[in-house]
C-alpha cells in the first residue's frame, strides 16, 4: 500500500497546504522497469548510443560536453548541464492536433537553435487511455520527431507498480476495451471493467446499454466469487453515470465482495485516479472538465448515499511528489542511456499549461530536490492570459516555441556570468576539423 515516506533522499518539506502532495503512491521501481522495453526503443537506444561513442571521440576537453559526429553542418553539442520536460496537453497538443509553435520548438531542442547544442528532455502527461508505446507513436506523428517510451510518463504509467499488490481490479475510463489491455500488459492479473458488470447484470445502469461491440468484449462474471480488491481509474470516463454507478456499488461492498452490501460503509476497496485535474485544454474555447471533477464528484456522492461517509481516494500524477521523484528518475537515465550523460542535470526545466499541476507540482518539488526545478507556464493551454496564476511559475511564456529559447538563452547566460559559452565547445570542433 502507498506511504507518503519514500520519496529516496528528497528532503520533504510539508504543511497543511501542500500535505496532499506528499499522499500519494509511492513508486519505487526505477523507470527501467516500469517502462516497456518494446522492441523499436532497444533499436533507437542503441543508435543513440552509438552516436555517442563517436562523439565523444572529438570531445577534447574533459568537462566538455558531449559532441555530435563532426559532419558539413554546424557542429552540435548536448547539454549535459540542464535538460527539459515538458506536459503534452495545451502545451504541444490541443484537441489532437500540434499547436503552431510544436514542431519549431522540438527542432529548437534539437540542435536547431544560435547555440549549435541539443537539450536532453522527456515528457510529463496527465493523459492516458493507450499503451505508452501508441501514445508515442501518435506524439512522434504530431511532433514530427521520435518520441520513445523510455521518455515518456503518462498518468497511469505508475500504477504498473500497483499491479503485484491486487489480484482482481476494477478498471475505469479509456475508450472500449484500451485500458484493460494496458493494465493487464502492466501485470494486473485479473481485470474487470464496468462493461463486464453491465453485461453480468443489465440493470446495474438503468440507462446506459452496452453496444454490441462492448457486449462482445465484456465478460460474464460470477458474481458470487468476484471480490474486486481495488478500484483503478485509467482515463477519463466516458459514460459518468454508468461509471460512478458501478464505483459506488463496489465501494459499498463488503470488502469488494460484488454480491454484498456492507452496512458500515467503511470496507469497500481503495479507489486510484491516475491524475487530479480538475480541467484541461481541448480545441474547445474554454478549458474542459476531466478526471478530478469525476473524483470530486465521486467523493460527494458517496457522503451522499451513505448518509455522510467519507471517501478517501488517491491520485497519481502531478501535481503528487512522487511522480515529480519518478520523472528526475526516468530522466537520469534517458540521458544516461541515450546521451551518456551519468550526472544529474543542475536545472531542469518544466513547461506546463495548469498552474494547479504542472506550476504547483514543479514549485513544490524544487523546495526539496537538489536538481533546481525551475516551472515555466505556457499560456497557450488552461491558463489564460491576463489572468493571475493560483500557482505562480518562475517564467511565463506565450508558447513552448518561446519558453525553449528562453530555457536555452537563460542557461547560455549563466555560462557567459563564468566565463564560457556553449560556442566555445562548437569552435573546438570546428578547429579539429579545420586542422584535419
Ligand atoms: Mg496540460
């Protein structure tokens, strides 16, 4: 079960205000085993690496970073002294399209920038609903660069940790039957979705009937064996009724037995959200309700039905301490993977769109890690212009496109303040070439 303890050697700093952030799930196990190891990531890992062997050939300075393979074209260095992560949704993405500003600002990290340098980053999402390995292909598609899944968190991409702790799960959310094939590819062993309990028992949701393609997928169960251990909140719902519906039914159980009813109102299973935003950015005018509206109301219902319960449940996720802890890891290796690059970056920069998440989560994390977090807000998703952020960042931006280049130029400013340059690497290479 999760403890608000382990966050390795963070220093955790908390009051009142900020002690939800510290409640939620632990995640212990490194990235490398929590992400799937698919067959193309192996492929784009080693060809990095690769890369990197040569490059380091032409590194001639010892504290220098590491240097791309000398070609016609100007030189690149990567940065080993800071990296980037950023949130997709109303920062990259809006309603399924790239905003304008996306794929300029990859090819800006990339090495298309004054400097000549790349910048190492990852990615930080709250959505979910797919495999980690489709999220990527659909991001690699709208950003016009590879997106592996060895950079990539989506909210639910915790709760793989979750799986050897429950046998028998309920899971919510996602498009037909998506999320139960990523749940049961994290190792959950036995997984039940509301379409199955609809199917067992037609009058569950007076008004939602399943299609014939979901009465197809869904499974019969027995209910007299079925005794749901924990309830899993993927991705969005897409039927809100139905869903909270069934939640509630499980909740109100006898330890999860569906065939009970309990009569205290205290033994029903826990229940995870993979994240905690109220709103999020569409294509929409104004910014649409999601996942924590679902949990807020999921809460009130039930002090509503039993006659003033309290339902504690638990979100993944940012703005939670220990997603923020589970990316400074995974990035630690990406660049240690792909780049080489085997100390730990001095900044890391996070761009985000919600101040309630993606601002608060970097502010408050940065309070105890010894990486500098530094939060750039992004004005083209949640948070509006001309409003006052409830969570101010270090550094607002119109778009990602201008965040990046302020990211790069703030750092190229604390090299000039000792004496260096990222150009100074570049004419390195340059002279060998030239005395080649
Ligand atoms: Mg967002």
């Amino acid at each position: 079960m999760a403890t608000a303890d382990g966050f390795g050697s963070q220093r955790v700093h908390k009051d009142a205000d900020r002690a939800d952030l510290y409640g939620g799930p632990n995640v212990v196990i490194p990235p490398s085993h929590l992400m799937a190891s698919s067959h193309d990531r192996n492929l784009s890992s080693s060809k990095m690496s690769n890369q990197h062997i040569e490059e380091e050939v032409v590194s001639s300075e010892e504290e220098s970073p590491q240097v791309d393979t000398p070609s016609s074209t100007p030189p690149v260095v990567t940065s080993d002294d800071f990296a980037l992560a950023f949130d997709i949704d109303g920062v990259f993405v809006k309603g399924g399209e790239p905003i304008p500003e996306a794929v300029e600002a990859m090819k800006y990290i990339n090495g298309e920038n004054p400097y000549g340098i790349k910048v190492p980053y990852i990615f930080l999402t709250n959505g979910g609903g797919k495999t980690e390995e489709e999220r990527c292909r659909d991001l690699s598609r709208q950003l016009e660069y590879e997106v592996d899944p060895g950079q990539f968190i989506c909210g639910h991409t915790p709760m793989r940790e979750m799986a050897e702790h429950y046998g028998t799960v309920l899971v919510v959310g996602g498009e037909g039957e998506k999320c139960r094939i990523v749940a049961e590819g994290y190792g959950f062993k036995d997984v039940i979705t509301p379409g199955d309990i609809i199917k067992t028992q037609h009058d569950a949701t007076p008004f939602r009937k399943l299609t014939d393609e979901e009465y197809k997928n869904s499974r019969e169960l027995d209910l007299e064996k079925v005794r749901i251990e924990a309830v899993f909140v993927f991705a969005d719902s897409r039927d809100w009724a139905g869903d909270q519906q069934i939640i509630l039914d499980v909740l109100m159980t006898q330890h999860g037995q569906l065939n009970t009813r309990s009569e205290t109102f205290d033994e029903g299973p826990p229940v995870y959200f993979s994240h905690n935003d109220v709103l999020w950015s569409t294509s929409h005018e104004h910014s649409r309700i999601g996942m924590g509206a679902l949990r807020a109301s999921l809460e009130a219902l039930y002090k509503a039905v039993t006659g003033g319960k309290e339902l504690k449940t638990v979100a993944f996720g940012k703005p939670q301490m220990g997603t923020f802890a589970f990316a400074t890891r995974l990035l630690q290796e990406w660049r240690s993977e792909t780049c080489g690059i085997d100390k730990p970056p001095a900044t890391v920069y996070f761009f985000g769109d919600t101040p309630e998440s993606d601002i608060r989560g970097t502010n408050e994390f940065n309070r105890s890690s010894e990486i500098e977090w530094y939060s750039v807000l992004v004005a083209t998703g949640v948070w509006q212009e001309g409003t006052i952020p409830r969570f101010p960042p270090r550094k607002i931006c119109k778009n990602i496109f201008e965040g990046v280049k302020f990211a790069i130029d703030r750092e190229a400013q604390k090299l000039r303040g000792r004496g260096a340059s990222f150009s100074m690497f570049t004419d390195d290479i340059k002279s060998i070439q030239l005395n080649k």
